[in-house]
C-alpha cells in the first residue's frame, strides 16, 4: 500500500528594519558684524521658526526629520529617520509518496527556502524604507530651504541695521521683502 | 587614421543619421576616433554617450575649418540638442543618465572654450535657441525640473547619490550660466575695444532669444535639482 507525506515547514522572521538619509549644506550668512553676533541673529531669526537653541547648535525636529543648524558656521545638516517593525511570515508545503527516508531531507530543503524568501522579503522591505525615507526628505527639502534661507536673510538684514547704526546716525530704512532689497540711509 | 577633412566629416554625418540605430553605427561610435569627430560628437551627444568615457573633440583645432559648416547647421544643432533633452525626460536607467550628463558636460564645456577663443561665440547660437525652447516660462522651475528625473529608477539610493544623478539629468541646463557669463563679459566690450562686433552680434542673439529670462530660469531648475 503506498503512503503519502506531507511536509509542512512554516518560518518566521522578525526584525526591525532602520532607514537613515541626510543632507548637508551652507547658508549663505556674510559677516558683516562679528561671528558671534552674526550667530545670535541667525539663533534669534530660527527661534521664531521653532528651533530650540542649545549652545552652538539649533535643532528643530518634525516627526521624522530633525533639522540642526551650526550657528558659527551656518552648516545645516537635515535628517531623516525611521524604523518599522517586520513580522514576516513563510509556508511551505511538499508531499511526498512511498519514501520516508526524503522527509528530513525534504523538510531541510523546506526550512532552507523559507529562510532564504523571508531574507530576500526583509531586504526589500528594507529598500522600500529606505526610499521612502529619501523620499520624504527630498520632499521637505525645497520648503526648508525656503525657510532657512529666509531666516539667513533677514539676520543679515539686521545685522546691516546695527552696523549703519554704528557708522553713523540713521536717517532712514526702506525694505521690500519681495524684491529682497534694504536700503538704509546714514548720516555719518 | 589620417586626419579627415570637413568633406569627410559631413559624409560620416549624413551616413550616422542614416545608420542611427544599427549595429553598425554602435560599432563606428565605440571607436574613439569616429566618436571624436566634431561634428558627429556635437550633433549627436546621445549617440557618443555609449562610451564608457566621453570622447572629447579637438574643438580648438578644427573650428576655424569647420566654422562655416556649423553656421549652416544651426537649426539643426538646436533641434537636436532639444530632442536629446527631451528624450532624456524618459530615461529611466541611472547609468545612462550619468554617462550622458557627463558626455554632454565634457563636449559643451570644451567647444564653448574653443568658440570663446576663437571670437565664435555666435556658433553656440543653437544652445539658446534650444534652450528657449526647452524651458517653460509657464511653469514654476522646481516642477518643471522635475521633468528630467521623473522616470529614473533610483531604488534605495540615497539622497547624496540622486544628487550626482540629478546633476547628470540638469547638465544641459547648467551650460546657462556660462552662455550668461558670455553676456556679461560683451557687455563690457567697449565700441573701440578689438572684437566689438562679435560682443554684439552674441548680445543681439541674447536679446533676440530671451537669455536674460531664460537663462535665470535654468540657474532656478537647476538649483531645484540640487538639494
């Protein structure tokens, strides 16, 4: 009488995948009044943006992206981060007929593959993450530029203010935000 | 190889064009001294681009002989450089974007040199016209830039890496702030200085095809591809 078997292996793979992207790069911040004041504008122009200020650095965090900027050097480095939790499952099924011998082998065989899927599923899951968190930051890039160059811009524009207050009396001050123009005028 | 005369070259031109997508002008074109004539490497960029290298033509050497022959190749210039552009809206492949970008850098950088020198800035007339072309006064520049890498796949890379592959995708574009930098520089030829009527004829055809706009316009789309 001939028998069947039927080998069933079920894996599972859990892991936490992370996926991290950054940026770096340099505002344009001239030095029209000492380095340490021209820090303090820049430090007062990002609190108003919502950056906490601690020492040199100001950082300012969005669910998954934190923002730091390096006052003395106006360098801003932009992070994304993220984790996911994986809990991935595998099945395999073979039946076998009239030879018992292949069942350890076949179960080996079983158990090998479903290792080797979930490891492949783990990896993409893994480069999925990590597109998306690449994605996410480039999104958020051209806003946080926008931003940060605008809080550059108008801790220059007052450290031009204290500086014509310093070379001599001023007589008066026109700005338009729009066109990005200041002029002051200073009676010396 | 003796060197080819402008006959030649023509010649070799007109059977590419006619060859385009055969084997056998994949072979002519991975031979460096084919991929190097002048003519074919500025008229077609997306052909040389095969290269694993960029096969950089003596642009300096041959353009007095071949000047007049690139004055009559104008339109055609600028309708091919816009339809590389355009064709390279739709590459996917990140390998492909990479070596075209850095043909079409090597291959502009060193005939706008040449044509500086030379007192031939109006043979880069085709990259205005193209550029004119190619840029939406329309449309915001970071949507609009956005155009040239829509179709890339760019799996896992991180964001260091797509900006070496957007800077490929946006190198066309970049050759703006050269052909502005040519501007400024006429605008300074005084009336009695040596070269006079070249700074204005180059001025005239900036004037005539909006480089001023245009021209801040791809500084803009290129800026928006550089995060």
């Amino acid at each position: 009488m001939s028998r069947a078997y039927r080998v069933r292996v079920e894996e599972r793979l859990q892991r936490i995948v992370r996926a991290e992207d950054h940026v770096s790069c340099q505002l344009e911040l001239l030095e029209i009044l000492p380095c340490d004041q021209m820090s303090q504008l820049l430090a007062d122009e990002l609190i108003k943006l919502g950056f906490k200020v601690e020492g040199e650095t100001a950082t300012r965090k969005e669910k998954d992206v934190t923002i730091s900027v390096d006052l003395p050097s106006a360098t801003v480095v932009v992070q994304a981060a993220t984790d996911k939790q994986l809990d991935l499952k595998s099945a395999k099924v073979k039946n076998i007929y009239d030879n018992q011998q292949l069942v350890a082998e076949t179960k080996a065989r079983l158990q090998a593959e479903a290792h080797k899927e979930l490891a492949a599923l783990g990896d993409q899951a893994e480069s999925l993450l990590q597109r998306q968190v690449t994605d996410q930051l480039e999104a958020k890039l051209g806003d946080i530029r926008k931003e940060l160059e605008g809080a550059a811009n108008r801790a220059t524009a007052a450290a031009l203010k204290q500086r014509a207050a310093q070379l001599g009396q001023i007589k008066s001050i026109s700005e338009d935000p729009e066109a990005g123009s200041l002029t002051i005028v200073v009676e010396v | 190889m003796a060197e080819l005369s402008v006959g030649d070259q023509l010649l070799m031109l007109r059977t590419l064009e006619r060859l385009r997508d055969t084997q056998v002008a994949e072979r002519w074109l991975r031979m460096r001294r084919f991929a190097e004539l002048p003519l074919v490497a500025l008229c077609h960029p997306d052909l040389v681009s095969i290269r694993e290298r960029p096969a950089v033509p003596n642009f300096a050497g041959q353009l007095p002989d071949l000047a007049w022959v690139l004055e009559c190749l104008q339109p055609y210039l600028a309708k091919r450089w816009i339809d590389v552009e355009e064709n390279k809206t739709r590459i996917a492949e990140v390998e492909h974007m990479q070596r075209l970008g850095a043909t079409q850098t090597a291959l502009l950088n060193a005939f706008l040199s040449a044509a500086a020198q030379a007192g031939r800035r109006d043979l880069a007339r085709f990259l205005l016209v193209s550029l004119q072309q190619l840029i939406s006064i329309e449309v915001a520049p970071e949507v609009w830039a956005r155009r040239w890498i829509r179709d890339l796949r760019l799996g896992a890379m991180r964001l260091a890496e797509r900006t070496i592959v957007y800077q490929s995708a946006s190198s066309f574009l970049a050759i703006a702030a050269q052909l502005r930098g040519w501007a400024e520089e006429c605008r300074r030829v005084g009336y009695l200085d040596e070269g006079y009527a070249a700074a204005q004829l180059w001025l005239a055809d900036w004037a005539r095809y909006d480089g001023e706009n245009v021209t801040l316009r791809a500084a803009a789309m290129v800026r928006a591809l550089s995060p």
